[in-house]
C-alpha cells in the first residue's frame, strides 16, 4: 500500500481489506472481490442489480477487468467519483486496489486527483497521467483503460 495523497492510498488485493476502524476501501477487481461479495463464479448476468457495482457504508466492489479494449460503463466511474468524495470529505483514509496495483486502481486514483481533488492538471487524462507518474512511478495502465479515459475524460464527473 502506497501513499500518494492525503488520506489517499494504492495496492494490490493481497492487501485487500473490508473492515479497518476510519478506512474505507474500493476493491478494484472483479475477481476475487466482487464476485467473493456478490457470490458468484464465471459472469453476472448483466441485468443484476449489483452487476457494475456494490456498495456497502465502507467498501464499494467494482465489477471491473483489465480488458486490451475499453469494455467499460461510465456508471462505474462516476460512482467511484461520488464514493470517494462523500468519504473524503468525511476524512476518512481512501484504500484502492485492484489485483496488481498497476493500472485500475491507479487509475482510479489519478482521476480523484484530477476531477476532485483538483490535486493534478484536469485538461485531459494524457496531462493527468503525466503528473501521476511521478506521483506513483508504477502506473501502467492497461489499454483498455487508458484508451477509455482518453476518449471519456471530458465526460467522466
């Protein structure tokens, strides 16, 4: 786990917690997380109610892979975004992980920095990302990824 802002953190899901007293946490993994909470194996049928996303007072688990192409749902994001300022604003301490620690959950990481937090350049997800690699040297995001935050940057709120 890495610090890379106040209250804010990133890692790997050896790292994974769910029930730490003033953290809360957003597991950035379909497996094991989501599927541990949900309780399912393979897929989610895509009409269930929890299929991108479930949230509880101190863990939100996304349904969210590391895909060479953007298979992602803005929705997903944007809750990311509401969740952690609500918990921020509470000053509670912020842990994203995701399975490697390289590229959802940084990535995640970066756009709180940008959109909320204002803490890097917000112009587009290339000046972002140029900041956050000093920030957080490990950051490697995915194709997928970085090319859904290239095309959705001006979008995601």
């Amino acid at each position: 786990m890495i610090q890379i802002y106040k209250n804010l953190y990133v890692g790997e899901d050896f790292e994974c917690f769910d029930d730490k007293e003033k953290w809360v946490t957003v597991h950035a993994c379909k497996s094991p997380c989501h599927q541990r909470i949900i309780g399912y194996r393979g897929s989610l049928p895509s009409n269930h109610p929890h299929y991108l996303v479930y949230e509880n007072d101190r863990n939100l688990y996304l349904n969210i892979i590391d895909p060479p192409i953007p298979l992602f749902k803005l929705e997903l994001f944007t809750t990311f975004l509401k969740f952690g300022a609500k918990h921020y604003k509470e000053e509670k301490l912020i842990f994203i992980h995701c399975n490697r620690g390289e590229s959802r959950a940084p990535s995640l990481a970066l756009l709180f920095l940008a959109k909320h937090l204002k803490a890097i350049d917000n112009n587009s997800y290339q000046t972002a990302m140029s900041e956050f690699a000093a920030i957080y040297p490990q950051y490697n995001p995915g194709n997928g990824i970085r090319k859904f935050l290239t095309e959705n940057w001006t979008i995601i709120k």
